[in-house]
C-alpha cells in the first residue's frame, strides 16, 4: 500500500502541506480558525506565507523561506509571535 500511495505523492505538494498543517498546528488553529496559511516553492526553496486575523485589528503578517517544513512553519510562527510582542 505504501508504494502505491508514494507512486502517487507529489513530494513538493506534500512538503507544502506539511509546512501549512505545522504552522496551524502550532498556532492550534484549525479550518474554522481566522488564517490564512499558504506555502510554494519559489526558485526550488520552500515559501511560507502567513496571516492571522483577529479582534478586528490588521492581520498579524508572517513568512518566511527554507528546506524543512517543520522548521520552517516553527520560524515563521516564532517570527509572528515575536512581532506582536513588539507590536
């Protein structure tokens, strides 16, 4: 089963997905929750893009660039958090 599913995963799209589910993990966010989360492969390098809505505010804005979607979705996270913080 394995190898049937793997012949049919396309690797850029699920590192993509990875990194987006990441950063909603990390954020505890779900598909109802106020964010926008949106990564691609710009010039082979992983993209994350971010933006969190909420309290009627202006979104907090976040990306950021990488190989490792985890890492990459725990930077961009970190980068917002730290942003407000001094915001």
């Amino acid at each position: 089963m394995r190898q049937i599913v793997s012949s049919i995963d396309d690797r850029d799209t699920h590192l993509c997905l990875r990194a987006e589910r990441e950063f909603l993990r990390l954020l505890q966010g779900d598909c109802d929750s106020p964010v926008g989360v949106h990564a691609r492969f710009v010039n082979g390098e992983l993209e994350l893009r971010t933006q969190v809505f909420g309290d009627g505010a202006a979104p907090k804005i976040a990306m950021g660039r990488g190989s490792d979607p985890e890492k990459l979705a725990l930077n961009v996270f970190e980068k917002l958090e730290h942003d407000h913080e001094h915001n």
